[in-house]
C-alpha cells in the first residue's frame, strides 16, 4: 500500500509541476464580487469568457483574477443569484454585486448519466450538499445522511468502520440485495466506505422508479450519486481539516448487582418443578462485577484530511489525503483507514476534455468478538473478574450452568483477529464536443480490493469452559476486480421557446469475487508477523476456495424536453443482459420510464398572483430491477458429503445424494412505482414546501416458500420468484431560510417520510413464513411473513397477565403461578402455537429529521434532530435464557416475586416454561428522538488569520448522539438486520456519543 500512496504523490506532484500558464498575449483582469443585499464577499462565483470554456472562480475571499481578451466578455454566475455580464472594454479591474435571484430552482441537481436544473426535474431526487455532511461527526458518508432526506431510513452501526444499514422507501426484497446502487463518479459499487466525508462534493438520491430506470438492473433499491471534489481554476489551494474526540456509551442498561442477581437465581430454583435448593446460602453479596464497567470504555477517535486544488485554464487538479483513527468503546477494538485520491482535468483542446480519478484505500482493525455484548448481558455479577491468585474468575465455580458461564475479560483477552482491507478505484474519461450540439462521453472505470479477516486462537485455559487445548489460525480472503466501461452520446439544444436534451449510451460490466478459506491447527506464536498456514499441523490444514463471476451488458436511452419552462417531459428506456441468468428465458429486461412536469407559475393566469412565487406539479412511472439474488441458485446440486460415505470391504465409498429443491428458473426481481408530486414556494422562495405520494410494488420477488420434510430434503424450503411487495406512502419537506437586518442568516428545514409496507401475494397462500430465529434459546420463531400484512412481523402469544397462583394456573396444563399468563385465541382450552398472533412492525412507519442552519457574523451553528416513530423491537437479550443470565435492574425491580406483586412482569424463572417464548412482553416500541448533530463554530476575522498566511482559520465544537429520548429498555431501539430478522436486539452494539473539537484551515 505504501507504493501506491507513492506512486500517486508522485503523480500529484507531476501533475502541479506541468499546470499551463495563461496565454500572454491577454490582459489580466481582477476584481471582486460581492451579495447585493449583505454586501459580504461570494465566493464560488464562476466566471467565464463568454462563448468559450475558459474561465475561473472566486476564492474563499470573493477574489478573482482571469486572463482575458481586451474586447471580451465575461459572464458571472452563481447558484441562487441572477447572472451578470461584464464587457471588458480594456479594463483591468471590474467588480460586481450579484443580487439573489428568486428562482432558487435553477440549482442543479446530480441525475444519472448528466446534470439538471432543479425546475426541470420530473422524478423525486433528493440531495445533500458536501458541507453538510462535512459538519458531521459522522466516518461513514452514509451515516451523514440520517434525518437529512425524507423516505430515507439509515441504521447506524456502532461498530467501527461499519456500514449503516440505508433503505429508500421501504424494504421491497426478500431474498436479493436490500442496499441501493451507488454511483461514484461514474463507478458502481456496494458500499462506498472507502470514501473519506470530506472528498464529497455533494450525494443525490434518486427515490422514485423514473429516476432511477436509466441505471435499470441494479436500480430496485434506490440508487445513490455521489459526486467528488474537483480541482478549480485559480491559485493552488491548500485545506486542512481535523477532528480530535472522544465516544462515550450512553443510555447504559443498568444490570442487577451480585446480591439482586443472587436472590433472583434462588427465586428461579424454588419455581423449578420439582423446587431445587437455592443456589445461594447468602445472598448478601454486594455489588460484585460490573461487567459493562469492566469491558467498555470511552474511546478516542481522530480524522485528519489534507488537499490540495487549483488549475490554469487549460487543467485542474485535486489531491487529497486522509486518516482516520477509531477506537471501539470495547477494549482492544480500533480502526484505522488512510486514503489517497487524485484527480485531474484537461482541456486538451476547445471540442475535447480528458480526465481521470484514482482513489486508494487501506483500513486495519483489531476487531472486538461478535458475541461479546451478548456474554456481557448476560455474565453473573457474582463472578470476579480475576481471583486472588490472578487466574480468571471462573463461573463454573459457582455452578451456573451455561447460561452463564463465561467470563467475557477471557474472551476479550484470548480474542486475536484483525481485518484488512485495500482497495484501489478510479475512472477515466474522455468527452468531446462536435458540431455544436453533440458531446460524446466514454468512461473506463475499475474497482479492485481485497478484504483479508485473520483469525487467531491460542493454546489456553481460563476456566473448563473458556479453553483450547491446540492453536488456531483461520484466513478468510476476498478479491474482487471489476470493471466498467461506459460510451454516451448526447444532443442538447435549446431554441426559441423549446430545450431538448437526447441521451443514448451502452454500459459493459464485469464482476468477480474469488474467496479463500483456510486453516491450520497448532501454528506456534512469535508475534503478529508471523503467523503463516505452513507451520501448523500438515494433516490440519485445509483449503476451500470459491468465486463468483458475471458479466452485464446494457443499453440506454433519454429524452428530456421543456416547452416554455412550463412543461417537462421525460422518458427513458434501459435493456440489461445479465450473465447470472443465462439458461433461462429472461436474460434480457427491459425497463421503462416516464415523467412529466407542469411549472404552473409560469403560466400567464398566474402572473398576478402573490401566493406562490413557484408552483410545480409532477407526476413519474417507471420500471427497475434487482439483479442482487444468489448465483446459480436453478442449478441442482448433488450432496457428498461426510455423512454419505460408506466402508465396504474396508475400502471407503463416497455416496451422493439429491437432497435439496430447486426452482426451475430464477430471473431478476421487478420494482415498478408511480410518483407523483407538488413543489411550492412562497414568500419569494423564502419557503419552500415539497408534498410527494408513492407506490412501489415488487413484482415477482424471490422468496421462501416452505416444503413438506416428507420429501426427503435437507432444506424445509425453496426459493422462486413468486411474492409481490407493495411500499406505498408520502413524504413531506419544507424549507425556510432567509436573512435578517441585523445580519442573521439561516435556514430550517423539516422532512418527514410515511410509508405502509405489504406482501401483496405469496404463491404458497395461507402458508406463512416464519423466520427470526437467530438467537432465540426457546425453539421458537419470532417473525412471520404472510399475504397482507408486511414484511417480518413479530409473532407470537399475547401477554394477558402472571399467574399468581398455582390454583390459577392449575387450569392451563405446562403453566404455574409466577409465568406469563397468555391469552387463549381459538377458545380450546389449551395454549399452542395455535394461539400465536401478530406483535409488532419492526418496519418503521415514520421517519422524520430537523435541520437547522444558523450564522452571525463569525459563528455559525448547525443543529440537527431525527427520529422514528411507529416502530417496534422484539428484546432478545432478556428472553434469550438457558437458566442462570443475569437480569437488568428494570426487570428485578419490577418482577414477579408472590401473589399480588406483579401482573406485567414474570418471575425470575423467564427460561421455564413458555416464558422465554417469543411473546409481547418482549416486543417493545422502537420509537425515538435523537439530537443528531450540533456543532458550534466560529471562524477568525480575515485581518487576524491573513497575518498568519490563512485565508480562512475556523475553529468548531461538535457533538453528535448526545441527547437521545426513548422508551426501549435495551441500549439503542436503532436495530437493523435482514427483512425476515429486522428488529431483533440480540447483540447491538450500544449506542454512543461523540464529542469533538476540530479546526478547518485553508491556505
């Protein structure tokens, strides 16, 4: 990795040292350009020479300087404000004053395969701005977004260097990929966290089925722009960005101490059948081990980027890199990740334009064991962490039992595995313009990594229980190479009263993934460096290796055309061909698109009108597909397995078998969605309201469908395309910003998303499916899919009260007072899975975040809010019992303990009986409210940072998660997992908070 970070220094530098002068024979103008109404500086303002590409920018100061003929013209112009021209006229120096302009829809939008002004978009497209994700504290892109665009859903994951979960507009997939398509800079990906926040220039996401059937097969889930930073023409600019901090777990779920742990273990044995002794003669015990205290900490993290940008007329170019520094809040966990990006521009000549981007990423981490918030829930307060005599404390000494028989310091201190990941991407392109109207682009992007998880285990005993008596070391590999090429062709023209723009293009792709797996037992350990297969046991080691390949090729087309800037139209066709489905009859898709778009404002009858200073309807359809489900999944396969061999004359024989079903054919899944939409402004764009109404239905989406075990199959379902899902809801966004006398500025705005999730139609009918089982110690699945109800619900009994005595219970065989008593739903007298009913929704309902904008003079702060609501999670940690688990306070304090203490709360007893079954009392609402980000900066007087050779030193305060209002009882109600497994809390990591102090210089 450190030859690639060398080598693209070395280009950096080749590139700056190689910048064109400006043409001499020009004169040089300079002046400065200023707001109208605040008269402070603008910078970013372009400037060109009009009827040519040359041109430049204003710096952070509203400076420029352009080298210009002496009879030219230039053209200023600058998002939010009305353009100008300037005549040159021999001058050298020309200031301007822009005014804002009140067509704030003339800002452009990132759409898929080109740009578009706001007004004449027709699909839903939300979009972040750079600077907005930069102010948050956020190492994830991703995670940035949370409560920033409405229908948008994002799942934090507190692990560090994971990615959040993101669904746009509702689950629509059960068995295929539920994350969207991102786009960066031309190049597809999965996942984009390689990418340093602060490299963003700006994301777009694109919601509806209009917008995103140019991108076709990959589209079903919503698809995600995300454009870098570009180098500018002027002087080279130097910008430093840094953040120093600390995470800290917050909303701690308080656990029973040794002597509460210690009187409700005995509770639980006096209600065993028959009673067994109490475990414990004294109960007395104190407060013992806080293992939460003991495991997590407050964790240092640290973010550090570096650019450089500038260029001439004839090139520019952008370098940058970054350092990330993440401690978990579990001891021993950290991330790191370093990143290189490059990029440049060319202007070869007027007609022709070549670039390229390079990005390089490299991240390590010590990882912290998957189960360890699980062992720390659960781990006896009675057991000390060490003895006196510095051996671990021991759970077996104490006769727990396995459900609780592991001391979770042994398993932290034992634990060795470190992750790896390098990746290199990029793109080049080259574009040229012809015969006035046309542009034909062609783009050659890669995407090469490699993820490499190493795995060792000691030769060690911490207790009888928590020991290996031979060393371990596993390598899991990944490669990926993929490629993409990409050839456009594009008419854009605009006369008289009419615009139209006509895009066609072809799109080849290639994806493989190739994957090791090997292992060795015995490998001596000397140190890190030297761990190597080879040294362990040659009759241990062992190789299993794997890959994946496909290929797609496309083909696509648009129109985009505008009458007046009153009416819009936009279609769109894409044909995909995709290598995964060859053999069956639909290798070939094809998915439509249209939209339409009515500017009312500009409609003569609405030219006296003082209510809307922008009114604008639209409505969409379109068709997209998911390509993302298993590979060959309509190949049969035959099982050879261990279990098949037979000895026959002591010779053995390996025997085979068909043991599983297959679908005959398998294609992609179809999302088809209609939109509809009202944009309004008023009070001169001061407000600015957007109302949007969707439904999307998934047609034929691939799903389990349960089979009878007669059959002879090891698997108890296949999968097919067979179910319809159906999203269906609206979504509401208003912004307000404006600018005080007293020079205040600042803007607040609000989104909320409604959506209803459904399975239209399943083949297999009334046969539910049930899933949710991970975890579960009862036997029992807790979610179940079935016709029109969503996706994934909770499902089991329903809690009516506690038994308080055994009279009471003695009428329900299996039950006994101090148990949950369970509501009857069929009338038979008996408590059977019969009696199970719907729980919960873990698909949240609503979504909704504030986002809020203030600057006075030299401070500025950024408020932000978000939440959920209508939601619901089903607490494991506290049903998952084998017997001796601890217990959280909230649950000691309120148990059942004798008649009349308790009818909501069981007794201690929770792994006897049908307690510990999936059942209401463990499904709990998820909904929350989250102060997101606040960040208070403020920014030194330009006389105070030009005497150190700064244009701009600011200096900002920030905290992230710090308030968080809930009523789950577990760490975080923010639970992700797959569509069939949503909601489920068995192990989440907790939530925390960051507090950070950071500086932006620019030079």
């Amino acid at each position: 990795m450190k030859r690639i970070f060398t080598r693209i220094s070395v280009l950096a530098a080749f590139c700056l040292l190689t910048i064109n002068v400006a043409i001499a024979q020009n004169i040089t103008v300079k002046g400065k350009v200023i707001d109208g109404g605040d008269k402070t500086s603008l910078p970013g303002v372009t400037i060109l020479i009009k009827g040519t590409q040359n041109g430049t920018q204003t710096d952070a100061n509203g400076n420029y300087s352009i080298s210009a003929p002496a009879n030219a013209t230039l053209v200023f112009n600058f998002i939010g404000y009305t353009g100008q021209e300037q005549a040159v006229n021999n001058r050298t120096t020309i200031d301007v004053v822009l005014a804002s302009s009140t067509q704030q829809l003339e800002q452009v939008v990132v759409v898929g395969y080109g740009t578009q002004r706001k007004i004449d978009v027709t699909g839903a497209v939300g979009a972040v701005k750079g600077e907005d994700i930069s102010k948050q504290a956020s190492v994830n892109p991703i995670g940035a977004l949370q409560g920033k665009v409405a229908g948008v859903s994002i799942t934090n994951v507190g692990t560090p260097g994971g990615s959040p979960q993101i669904t746009i507009r509702g689950t629509g997939t059960i068995y295929g990929k539920t994350g969207p398509l991102y786009v960066v800079d031309g190049v597809w990906y999965d996942d984009i966290n390689f990418l340093n926040p602060a490299d963003i220039a700006n994301i777009s996401i694109l919601k509806d089925a209009s917008s995103q059937s140019i991108f076709g097969i990959r589209a079903a889930n919503g698809v995600v722009l995300v454009t870098t930073v570009k180098g500018k023409r002027g002087d080279a600019v130097i910008n430093y960005n840094g953040t120093v901090g600390v995470q800290k777990v917050t909303n701690l779920v308080e656990m029973a101490n040794a002597s509460e742990y210690a009187t409700a273990v005995n509770e639980a044995y006096s209600l065993l059948v028959p009673p067994a002794a109490p475990l414990f003669a004294n109960t007395n015990l104190g407060e013992g081990t806080d293992w939460y205290d003991q495991a997590l900490r407050n964790a240092f993290v640290t973010n550090h980027q570096l650019s450089i940008s500038g260029g001439t007329e004839k090139s520019t170019y952008n370098f940058s890199l970054g350092y990330l520094n993440q401690d978990g809040i579990v001891e021993n966990n950290n991330y790191k990740r370093y990143t290189a990006r490059l990029s440049n521009d060319f202007q070869v000549f007027q007609p022709l334009k070549i670039g390229y981007n390079v990005t390089g990423a490299y991240s390590k981490s010590k990882d912290a064991p998957t189960s360890i918030f699980r062992a720390l829930y659960s781990a006896s307060p009675v057991v000390p962490v060490f003895n006196a005599d510095g051996s671990y404390g021991d759970p077996n000494a104490f006769n727990l039992g396995n459900g609780s028989n592991v001391n979770p310091q042994a398993t932290l201190d034992f634990f060795n595995q470190n992750t790896s990941k390098y990746k290199i991407t990029g793109n080049v392109y080259a574009e040229l313009k012809f015969l006035q109207n046309f542009t034909f682009k062609t783009s050659i992007g890669g995407d090469f990594g490699q993820e490499e998880v190493r795995g060792y285990v000691p030769k060690y005993k911490a207790s009888n229980t928590q020991q290996s008596t031979n060393s371990k070391l596993d390598i899991d590999r990944i490669e990926n190479r993929n490629w993409i090429i990409e050839n456009t062709l594009t008419y854009d023209k605009k006369w008289n009263d009419h615009s139209l723009t006509v895009l066609a293009g072809q799109t080849a792709q290639r994806n493989k993934m190739y994957t090791i797996n090997a292992e060795a037992m015995n490998v001596p350990y000397s140190s890190e460096g030297d761990l190597y297969l080879a040294l362990g046991d040659a009759a241990s080691r062992s190789l299993i290796d794997k890959g994946e390949l496909s290929t797609f090729t496309s083909y696509f087309a648009r129109v985009n055309y505008g009458f007046k800037n009153k009416y819009l139209l936009n279609a769109s066709i894409r044909r995909d061909g995709a290598s995964q489905f060859f053999g069956s009859d639909n290798v070939w898709g094809n998915f439509p698109s249209i939209g339409a778009g009515w500017v009312i404002t500009n409609e003569e009858f609405m030219k006296d009108q003082k209510i809307f200073s922008n009114l604008k309807l639209r409505g969409s359809w379109g068709k997209v597909g998911n390509a993302g489900v298993p590979f060959n999944p309509s190949t049969q396969t035959v099982d050879q397995s261990a279990a098949l061999i037979a000895i026959f004359g002591g010779i053995p024989y390996t025997g085979a078998s068909i043991r599983s079903l297959v679908p005959p054919q398998l294609f992609w899944e179809r999302s088809a969605g209609t939109d509809v939409g009202l944009e309004m402004g008023f009070l001169n764009n001061r407000l600015n309201v957007e109302v949007d109404y969707y439904s999307r239905k998934t047609e034929q989406a691939i799903f389990d469908i349960p089979v009878l075990g007669s059959l002879g199959t090891v698997n108890s379902s296949i999968i097919a395309n067979q179910a319809d899902i159906q999203n269906r809801g609206f979504e509401f966004l208003a912004t307000w910003s404006d600018k005080t006398e007293g020079g205040l500025t600042y803007s607040i705005s609000g989104n909320v998303g409604i959506n209803n999730n459904k399975v239209l139609n399943v083949t297999s009918g009334a046969n539910p499916i049930y899933k949710g089982g991970a975890g579960l110690t009862s036997g029992y699945l807790s979610t179940r899919t079935v016709n029109n109800r969503p996706i994934g619900e909770f499902f089991g009994y329903q809690v009516e009260g506690v038994f308080q005595t055994d009279a009471e219970a003695a009428a329900w065989p299996g039950f006994k007072k101090g148990d949950f008593k369970f509501a009857d739903i069929n009338g038979d007298g008996v408590i059977d899975l019969r009696d199970r009913v719907v729980l919960g929704n873990p698909n949240p309902k609503f979504t909704y975040g504030l986002n809020t904008n203030f600057a006075y003079k030299n401070f500025d702060l950024t408020l932000d809010i978000q939440g959920v609501a209508d939601v619901d999670v089903f607490n494991a940690n506290l049903s998952n019992r084998f017997g001796n688990e601890n217990y959280t306070k909230d649950f000691f304090d309120n148990r059942w303990r004798g008649a009349g203490t308790s009818n909501t709360y069981a007794s201690a007893n929770l792994a006897g009986g049908l307690n510990n079954a999936p059942n209401s009392f463990y499904v709990e609402k998820g909904d929350y409210i989250r102060l997101r980000n606040i960040q208070l900066g403020y920014t030194l007087p330009q006389a105070v940072s030009s005497k150190w050779k700064m244009q701009k030193l600011r200096v900002f305060l920030n905290a992230q998660n710090a308030v968080n209002l809930f009523g789950y009882k577990g760490f975080s109600p923010e639970v992700g997992g797959t569509p069939t497994n949503a909601g489920i809390d068995t192990n989440v990591y907790p939530l925390f908070a960051t507090y950070n102090f950071g500086v932006n210089v620019t030079f």
